[in-house]
C-alpha cells in the first residue's frame, strides 16, 4: 500500500491517518522514503549520546529511530553522515517574526540555515494590522510548502490597552475559534496589559479574562509578560492568572523569584550572560523550565549574528553545557508549549527536524533538515522560496485617505502667550509622572526647544481614513539637524505610524512617503527625502530575501550617520546615540509604561494619556 500523504498543517483526521501508516512504517510493513545515518545522536529526554544511530523518515515524519542497520524494513534512499553530530532542530518559545521584516517564507530561508525548524510566532502585530485574517496569514507559507513550521498564538495585546483603537479586536469568541480551527495554534500570546490582568475596575479586564478562559477551555498556554513585576506580591499575583511564562527578565534574582513561583523562564540575549552565569554559581541543575528566546531580531541583526543558534552559544560561552543549552531550544520549549507530539525531539511521529552538528562545543550547524529531507548546507539555504503575491488584505493597509499637512503637527499656544507648559516624556519613559518644562511661543505656535534636546514626536492614525495625529515634545530622541525628520510604521504594538522631527514640514514628508510606500521606514534630510525602506506586508513586513531587504535598511543606516541625533544622556545604558531604531519599542503601551502618546481616537481623545489609570492629560496648557 502506498504512503498516505501528509498535509503540511497539523489536523486531528489528518494526523490519525500519518500516525496510522507511522505505525506501520516503524514496525517495516510499510516502506520508508529514507534514512540518515549520523555519527552520533543526541536523546535530549535523558540527554545523552548514542553512537552511529540511524533516523528513519515516512513523508514529512521520523517513523523509527535506532543503531544504523537495524531498521527491520525497506528505505528508498540513504545518506550519511558520520562525522556530524545530530541534535533535533531548534525551536522559537517566543518570537515575533514580523521583527524580522520578513514574511513567513522569507523567514523560512533566512532562519532554516540555523537550525531553527520551528516556531511558536507571537502574533499580536499582524493581528493588531489585520485581526480576522491573522491565522491565514501564518499558515500560508506552510500550505504552499514552506519547511519552517509556525504555531501561531493569537495576540491578547490586540488592542495593547483599552485607549487604542483599529485593525484588530480580540476578545473570548476570538480566541475560542482560534484554538479551535487547528491543533497549530497554542494557545494565548503574551498577555501584557497587567493592571486589566488584576484591576477589575481596567476597561480591558472582561475582554482579557475572557480571552485566558477560552485558552483554558481549549487547554492551551497563556503565555506572559511580566515587565516590571520584581516583587513578591507582584509575582506571586502574576502565577495565579495562570500566565504560565515571563521572558521580560532583567536581574538574576528576578529570574529565580519567577522561576521558583512556578513561571517558565524564556531568556533572551540581552541578560542572558548574566542570568546563567549566576544560576550556575547557585548550582541550579533542573533547567527543564528554561528556554531561550530570540523575541524580535531584525533580519540584519540575524545576518550578522544568527537565529536561535546565537542565543545558545550566548549560554554555552556564559559556561552552560552544550547539552543542555540544546534542551532548552528544542525539548524545554516543545513541552511548554505542549507540541512534544510533533517537535522537540528526535523521535518516531515528530516531524523529520534534524540539525547536524560539525562542532557541539560551538554549536557549528553543518547541515539542517526538515520535513524529512535536506535543506540548508552551511549557511546555504537549499530549498524552494514559495512565490506567494499577497494580497491586498495584507498589502494595503495604510489607510490614510488624504495627504499630511505641516499644520497636523503644530501644537497651537493660547492666545497672546510668549510661552506655554509643556508635557515631556522621552523614549522608554517608565516613570511615574511626565516632565513638565515652560517652551517658547513663535508665530501662535509652541516650539520645540534644542537647548534642552526637545524635540517634537507624533503618532499618526492609519486605520480610520482619516490620518488622525497626536503630537508632544519629547526629550532625548529624534534629530538636531534643520529640517530632518524620520517616519515608520512598526510602532509597537498597535502600529500606528510614528515620526519624530526637526520641522513640522519634514515630519509631514516623511509620512507621506510612508503612505505611498505602505509602510516601512522613510528619512527625510534637511528638506529632502533621502531614504525609504519598504515593508508592503502589513506595514512590518517584506516579501523579499533578507539581504535584499537588508541592503535597503544598510542604505538608510549609511544616509542617518549624516545627521546629528539628539538622545537622553542620562538614559545611555539602553540609549545609545545614531538612528533611533529603537523608538519603534517606544510606542509600547504596557507595563511598566503609565504616560504614553497614542493615536487619537474616541478611547482617548488627546493622545496623551496614563494606561495604568486612563487619566489624560492636556499636552500644552
């Protein structure tokens, strides 16, 4: 009997019938498609090696896994591989693939080459774009054969807070179709909007307890984010949500506090050194709680440094073994996420996922294989890009039905003023209050003040139609030179279009790119537009490779080394002078954030307004 083919997606009566004939396959009644052989094998359940081992594919799955030759049937074809070492292909815990600006199948070819198979894609970005077509989105590539497998997670942060408005909403209906259209689909995305997490009285309470009871319903994860939250009470509130993980870690202590109330601990790169170095020096030996996690990384940053591999030579150079460092990017992630049927490991049913190893000490990635079959070697990516032309539901969403004005962003002064209270916030405020400071009157108009690195910083409404903007001075960001201005529209998490400038002029000029261009980045120099960058995808992404991609984003970084930018001295851990790609994370509206700038809409009429009370606030008076 021939082989049952399989679907590229993950379906309860697709999934009997594989495992059906996998049944058949592993006891040598049915014939396989092929075998690797390898030098070694890692069993990252008991974690230890096995010598000249043989992996046995049937369609896209590992049907038998066991010493080379005895295999008790037929295999079609044969490869080996005896000096590699290998170990099942890495998985995402937590990652936002539109941070790489890459759609799903460009992602695929860019990430595969590393060894990361898999990917549990934290969705609240293209959600917060296009909600109803969120899972579409995601799964597209794969229909059309794309190796990467992605589990997406439906955003509890569409909208962020209750003061944002436009392209998605997602309440307990939503998420109970999610969880119920495929077995893909793990559960809840980060749910990060504490205070409607334990404030009954926070207009987005109903609509985030509904969302984790359909999770719950549907025994899924409620994944979290626990920004902020470093103390006991805090934490101890947080586990009895049921929000099951934190990867917003910044101490040590912080790390063992959550991790030892029962919190599954996603460490990215930023403290990863620091955090394994201190629970290795504690003698921490159960890691099982513990993955890594790249969470948003550009495409450049991944040419230049690597996907998940990189964040695990991070922990092995920080003294943690190889081993291990393996079993929290495949076997530690897979059980969290409750996936262990189909990925984690190299064993009969998942799927055929292999990452060869010519250095384990170094993590060196030889080959990848996925599917079954062979797909990168070296940094090579060896398989078919999927041509997929999206769609205008994913290509057209910059909805802004008129052309930018100058005057939108002029923040009028009363009447015979000669100045005007002011409030300032600057990029990543997390303090409590706003900064109040007296700004000059020129021509009816409130100015910005250089002296003091104010600059002007916008947010421009694009789901209405109607371009709505909110406007403020902000401290320590944006651009000294005359006439400057840059625009984007990877806001986080709500996605608006931002813009900091010099002029109100170059600020409109810059968003007008942007709305010709659909989204992506747009550099206007001393009057002129000098650079743009395209993300036509949902305004986050590009249907392109990444270094084509990439060689767009080298020229607007070579034409922002010609301005001067101002930035916040006293902020320069994290704040670093150059072209503030980092203001696209200033936007965030969730904890620890209270005073933020949002895009003007009927939740919150004046922009400016605290998302820990809902209290607004005038922006001049």
């Amino acid at each position: 009997m021939n082989a049952i083919p399989e679907d590229l997606l993950i379906n309860a009566p697709d999934e009997v019938r594989i495992r059906q004939d996998l049944v058949l396959t592993a006891l040598g009644r049915r014939p396989a498609d092929r075998a690797l052989r390898v030098g070694r094998l890692l069993d990252v359940h008991s974690r230890t090696w096995s010598e000249d081992q043989e992996i046995v594919f049937k369609g896209r799955r590992i049907a038998w896994v066991g010493p080379a030759g005895s295999y008790p049937g037929e295999v079609r074809e044969r490869a080996h591989r005896p000096d590699l070492a290998a170990v099942p292909g890495f998985g995402e815990v937590h990652k936002h693939i539109e941070s790489s600006h890459l759609t799903p199948e460009w992602e695929a070819a860019l990430v595969l080459p590393h060894g990361n198979t898999w990917t549990c894609e934290a969705s609240h970005e293209f959600s917060n774009v296009n909600g109803a077509r969120n899972l579409e989105f995601w799964f597209e590539a794969r229909r059309r054969g794309s190796p990467l497998k992605i589990f997406p997670q439906p955003g509890s942060a569409v909208p962020p807070t209750a003061y944002e408005w436009g392209g998605g909403w997602y309440g307990h209906d939503e998420q109970a179709r999610f969880m119920g259209e495929s077995l893909m689909v793990t559960g809840l995305d980060e749910v990060m909007d504490w205070p409607a997490v334990w404030n009954p009285d926070n207009p987005s309470y109903k609509r985030l307890w509904g969302m984790i009871e359909a999770t719950f319903a549907a025994r899924g994860v409620v994944e979290g984010h626990a920004s902020g939250l470093r103390d006991l009470p805090s934490i101890n509130a947080f586990a009895a949500a049921g929000l099951a993980s934190d990867h917003e870690m910044q101490t040590p202590e912080e790390t063992w506090d959550k991790l030892t109330r029962g919190l599954f601990v996603e460490l990215r790169v930023y403290a990863m050194d620091e955090i394994v170095k201190w629970l290795l020096a504690k003698g921490l030996q159960d890691w099982s709680q513990i993955a890594f996690t790249t969470d948003d990384r550009s495409a450049s940053h991944t040419i230049e440094l690597g996907a998940s591999d990189h964040n695990a030579r991070i922990a092995i150079e920080a003294g943690l073994v190889p081993e291990i460092a393996i079993q929290c990017l495949t076997i530690n992630p897979a059980r969290h996420m409750r996936l262990t049927p189909f990925v984690g490991s190299l064993a009969p049913g998942r799927f055929g996922d292999v990452v060869l190893l010519s250095d384990v000490a170094k993590l060196t990635v030889a080959e990848v294989w996925a599917d079954g079959m062979q797909v990168s070697e070296g940094k090579r990516y060896l398989g078919k890009v999927p041509e997929i032309q999206w769609p205008a539901w994913a290509t057209k969403t910059v909805n802004i039905k008129r052309t930018i004005k100058p005057q939108d962003f002029e923040l009028r002064a009363e009447t015979g003023r000669t100045s005007m209270k002011a409030a300032v916030i600057r990029p990543f405020h997390w303090h409590p209050e706003f900064y109040t400071l007296e700004l000059p009157v020129r021509d009816g108009a409130v100015q910005r003040d250089e002296s003091e690195a104010i600059t002007k910083f916008a947010i421009v409404d694009r789901f209405s139609g109607d371009g709505r903007v909110a406007k403020m001075f902000w401290r320590g960001c944006g651009p000294r030179t005359p006439e400057t201005a840059v625009a984007c529209s990877v806001a986080h998490d709500k996605h608006n279009i931002w813009v900091v400038g010099s002029s109100d002029a170059a600020m409109a000029k810059a968003v007008n790119a942007l709305i010709e261009l659909q989204g992506g980045w747009a550099l206007v120099r001393e009057g002129e537009l000098v650079a743009t960058v395209r993300f036509e995808v949902g305004g986050l992404m590009s249907c392109r490779s990444a270094q084509a991609l990439d060689a767009e984003m080298q020229a607007l970084y070579a034409e922002g080394r010609k301005v001067d930018w101002m930035y916040e001295p006293t902020f320069r851990p994290r704040w670093y002078p150059g072209f503030p790609e980092r203001l696209m994370f200033a936007t965030l509206t969730c904890a620890p954030w209270s005073w933020v700038l949002v895009a003007p809409c009927e939740q919150a009429p004046l922009g400016f307004i605290n998302v820990q009370t809902g209290e607004a606030h005038p922006v001049v008076w």
